[in-house]
C-alpha cells in the first residue's frame, strides 16, 4: 500500500514534467521553427533575461543538486572550487560573446565551428570539431539521465522503476526540442532556473538551522569534530593540481559548444554583454547547494551513504519535512539536470547536421537540397536514444570519458582566439594544432600518468597553442582579406584602421568581406 506522503512525493515531480513539457511546447509561435536559423537560433530574438536563464540554468546541471553537496560533504570546503570558476568562466564571454553574435547575424553562423571553419576555410576543422563536440555531449548526457532516473526513482520510493525513472522526463525534453527548438529551451530554462535558485536557497538555510541551529554553529561544529574540512584544496591533490582544474574548468565553461553558440541568439550585442556581466550573481546558487552538503558533515555517516551525492536525498527524507516541500526539492533536483540536457541535445542535433554533414556531405551549399532543420529534429529521439542506452546498460565508466572531454573542448581556445584576433594564423596552423593538442589530452588522460598532476587539457591547451603558432608562421595565409575583414569586425576599437600587410603571406588578395551583403 503506497502512503499518503510518498503519493504526494511522487506526484510533484511529475507534475513539474507536465508543467515543463507545456511551456516547452507553447514556446514554438516564438521563432520560426522551419528555419535553422529559428530552430538553432531562435531567431536571433532572444533578449537579456531568458538569456540569462538559459546561460545559467544549462550551465548547472545533475551536480547542483546532488554532486554538490556530495562534494562538500565528502571533500569539505575544496568544493569552493566550484564558485572560483564558475564565476569568472564567462569573463571570456563578455570578450568573445558580443564579437560572435555580431559575426553570426552578418554571416549567418549559428555553431561555434562554422564560425572557426569559415574563418580558416576548412571543412575538415569543421568535422573534427564536430566530432570532439558530440564526444564530450553524450557522457554530459549519460550523467543527466542517471542523474534524472536516480531522482524519479529516489522521490517515487522505488513505485516509478529506474529505467523508466531516467526515460520519462527525456521523452519530454524530446518533445520540446522537436516542436520548439530553441525557444523551447530558452523558456523552459526559465522556469527551471528560478525553480532552482529558489529551493537551493530554501534547502541551503533550513538543513543547517534545522540539524545545527544556523550556518555559524555549523561550521563551528564542523572545526571542533573535523577542521581538515574546512581546508581548501585535497590531501590527494597538490595546489598546482588543484589550481589547474580551476583553471581548466573557467577556460572551459564557455567553450562548451551549446553555451558559445547562445550568443548567436542574441537579439543585440548589448543583451550579449549584460548577460555576461549578470551571469555571476546566478552563480551565488552555488554557496546555499554547498551549504547542505556541509550541513550533513557531523550529523551523517559516510557509510551510511554508498555515494557521497546521496547526501541531499538523504537528509530531505530522514528529516520529518511536509512531503509537500520534499516533492518540490525533487522537482527543483530534475529541474537542475533538464535544464542542462535540453541544451546539450538542441546542441548535438545541430552540430551533427551543421558542422558535419553539411560541410562534408551536403552537395548543395545552400542547403537547397537537404532541409538540415528537418533532419535536425529527426535526430533529437536517435540522439537521445544512444545516452539512454549507456546510461542504462553500458558498463562503461563514464567519468574519464567526462574528464577527457572537458579537456578536449578546450583546445578550441586557441583557434577561437587566432580566428578573432591574429590574421596570420593559419588553416594548417589551425588543423595542426587541434590535432596535437587533443592526442596530448587523450595520452595524459588514458594512457600515461599527467606530468605534475596538473590536468590533462592545460597540457594539451599549451601544445595546440604552441604548435598553431608555430606552424601557422610557417605557412601561408589562404584568404588574407577575409582574415582581416573578420579582425577589423570582431576589434573595431583596437584595429580602427586598415592592418598593416607587409609580410607577403598575408598580402591582400580577392577576398570576401564582411559588408552587409557578403555571403562567404
């Protein structure tokens, strides 16, 4: 006989996918959805407060609620790490983002590597980057649907079985996707942000005035029982260590290819800028989720948890809570990881279609012959499909692959950075570059210990660097003119005039521009 309390448990979370799959749906009449650039983009409509949500909510995932108070309750104040990082990983967007959502709506670029690729003239830059970005999307994905099936099946007490736990809100993100594209991500990240800001706030003072009498008397327990908690860093890692994840981390954040592409649905620069310059103050999420994880510190015992990430759930259903609240904290815990699964998946389906078949299988440029939009929604269930296969049967361990995937995506740094800013660089520089950099990734990562414990990625980001540098001084320029033309688009303060053209190589040459009415 199900109780009373666990029906009402079990039956808000469920409502919060009724409710999430509704304003998704309703969100399509906002873009055109037959178009790329309505379904990739939103139209190039999308103004600063949905912005802000869609930044910030695809930016905090399952971890927000679950493997950040693990974190904090099994690694101690090192989880401090998470606010260093998070809050100055889009420092770089308010560099790159009002360039990029300028670039996008006079070229028409809704990817990351259709900008890169264009700029070097590569269509083999453009698969590879495709190809990395899937890579790194489908255990982001993996991790979201356990994260999904763990909480559905955790509120339900076990009456919605696992796999249908991890099933159920990814058919309705599926749907959302397909009907709404963009603007169905961008409005449903809406209503997932604010439900997350507002039970982490609520969770993060009730657990500790509940189990310690307020934050203070808590982190005095916790000094007087166990002050090594209240260290940063990890007895395992050296600084240099720890540091480097931070750093990688920061870089990172806004290589990820579904968070650099929201800058091509910008309506103006301007939303691009105050975004980036609001983005912080979401982050102050982090502080309330890190909160309770600290609050189970000297009340919990590790083993009675088999994960440290059970540390929220446990302390929400062994404490005499309304079972009203306990369902809204799992509503607010599927709120967190759908938030970041719609934006991967809208991601996946449109760098597959437009950065690898488009450039390499497309006969029609255009894009006359292929409708890629409709192909793109065709692919959202299949894509969705092959994460719910190994998040549900596959032995594979998934955390490596995680890991080896954030360092992957931030070799795009340097060839962002060299598209924007240095006309020299080069198509072989670039390609050369890439490829050293992510072998570098994957031997530190899977092959051999990482020299100095630093992460593997900042090892390979300083040979893709190196090596583009070097080899694109080598080489030649393939079109110099529209090398300088993106240049004087992306610096117009900091390059008001023409760019000097004394070395040979980049000597002006028939070129497109970038006027209004170039198509390149």
């Amino acid at each position: 006989m199900v109780s009373t309390a666990t029906l009402i448990i079990t039956v808000i979370p469920l409502a919060y996918l009724v409710f999430a799959l509704w304003v998704g749906v309703r969100s399509r009449s906002a873009a055109d959805q037959s178009t790329t650039e309505g379904f990739v983009a939103g139209d190039r409509r999308i103004g600063v407060i949905v912005l802000f949500f869609i930044m910030s909510a695809a930016n905090n995932s399952a971890f927000a609620f679950l493997g950040g108070p693990g974190f904090a309750f099994d690694r101690g104040a090192a989880g401090f790490y998470i606010i260093t990082y998070s809050a100055f990983g889009f420092a770089l967007w308010y560099v790159f983002g009002p360039k990029v959502s300028r670039l996008g709506r006079k070229l028409g670029y809704v990817t990351q590597a259709e900008f890169v690729s264009d700029r070097f003239d590569s269509k083999w830059i453009s698969a590879i980057m495709a190809i990395a970005s899937v890579a790194a999307f489908i255990p982001y994905l993996v991790v979201q649907i356990k994260g999904v099936a763990f909480i559905l099946n955790e509120a339900s007490n076990g009456i919605i079985p696992f796999w249908l736990s991890g099933l159920l809100p990814f058919l309705v993100i599926g749907i959302y996707v397909v009907t709404s594209g963009m603007m169905g991500v961008g409005w449903s990240n809406v209503l997932q942000g604010i439900m997350m800001v507002l039970l982490a706030w609520f969770l993060g003072l009730y657990l500790p005035f509940e189990l310690h009498g307020g934050v203070e008397p808590m982190f005095k327990n916790i000094a007087a029982s166990d002050p090594s908690q209240l260290l940063v860093g990890l007895p395992e890692m050296s600084m240099l260590q720890y540091s480097s994840f931070i750093v990688v981390s920061a870089l990172g954040s806004i290589m990820w290819p579904h968070l650099f592409m929201r800058a091509y649905t910008a309506d103006d620069t301007a939303t691009v800028k105050k975004t980036a310059a609001f983005y912080p103050l979401f982050q102050f999420i982090i502080i309330p989720i890190l909160l309770i994880g600290f609050a189970g510190v000297t009340v919990v015992e590790p083993s009675l948890l088999d994960s440290p990430d059970r540390i929220l759930p446990y302390l929400v259903m062994s404490l005499d809570m309304n079972p009203l609240l306990i369902g809204l904290f799992f509503a607010g815990a599927l709120a967190a990881t759908m938030s970041t699964a719609d934006a991967i998946v809208h991601s996946s389906v449109s760098v597959i279609m437009r950065d690898f078949y488009k450039p390499l299988f497309d006969p029609d440029p255009e894009g006359e012959k292929v409708n890629e939009t409709f192909w793109m929604k065709v692919l959202v269930f299949p894509t969705l499909g092959v994460a719910y296969y190994f998040a549900m049967f596959s032995s594979i361990n998934i955390v490596p692959l995680q890991a080896a995937a954030y360092g992957a995506i931030i070799q795009f740094i340097p060839l962002v950075v060299g598209a924007m800013y240095w006309p020299r660089a080069t198509k072989t520089g670039a390609l050369s570059g890439l490829f050293a950099g992510t072998v570098v990734t994957g031997i530190f990562t899977f092959v051999v210990p990482t020299p100095l414990t630093v992460h593997a990625g900042f090892w390979g980001l300083l040979v893709t660097t190196a090596v583009f540098v070097i080899v694109s001084l080598m080489t030649k320029v393939e079109n110099p003119e529209f090398a300088r033309e993106i240049i004087r688009e992306t610096r117009p303060k900091l390059f008001p005039t023409e760019i000097g053209s004394e070395d040979p190589s980049v000597a002006a040459t028939d070129g497109g521009t970038l006027s209004d009415d170039t198509e390149k």
